[in-house]
C-alpha cells in the first residue's frame, strides 16, 4: 500500500518517500534535504540507500514529465543521490 504525503502534484500521485526527496532534487550544491534528518527519519523515509535512490529518481522523473526538470538535471540528482550516503 502506497502511502502519499501529496495526494497529487499535478496529474502524478507521489510516495511520501519520493515526495520527500523533492526537496533533494531542488536543493541548492550545499543542501541535500536530508539536513537535519535523524538516521530513524531518514530509515523510516527510505528504509536504505537503494530506496533513497528510487525515491530521487520517482520525483526527478514526475518532474520531467512534467517539463518542470530538464532530463539532464533529472539525471545530475539521480547521481548525486547514489552518490549521497543517507544512512552509516
């Protein structure tokens, strides 16, 4: 069961995981949107690492389809979330 945070940003239904790692692909070079989270938000967020990266890549890919991403942006965060180490 899909729980949403959004019910809907736009036409595309989010996760409140993926919902929450919008602010990763909006965030500034400095600010990741994980700042401030504790190790249990982040676990209860994405439960690991591959989870995080899905969630990145579920809301940078809503975003380009809905033409609000460029597809090389899209894919600039998508690497940077495999390269961001959520949890020790």
């Amino acid at each position: 069961m899909r729980k949403h945070l959004f019910p809907t940003l736009g036409a595309i239904a989010l996760t409140a995981a993926a919902a929450a790692a919008l602010t990763a692909c909006g965030g500034s070079d400095n600010d990741d949107g994980l700042t401030g989270k504790t190790p249990a938000m982040k676990l209860e967020l994405y439960g690991n690492q591959a989870g995080y990266v899905a969630a990145v890549t579920e809301a940078a890919n809503a975003l380009v389809a809905q033409r609000l991403l460029l597809p090389r942006d899209a894919q600039a965060q998508i690497d940077r979330a495999k390269a961001t180490v959520i949890l020790p």
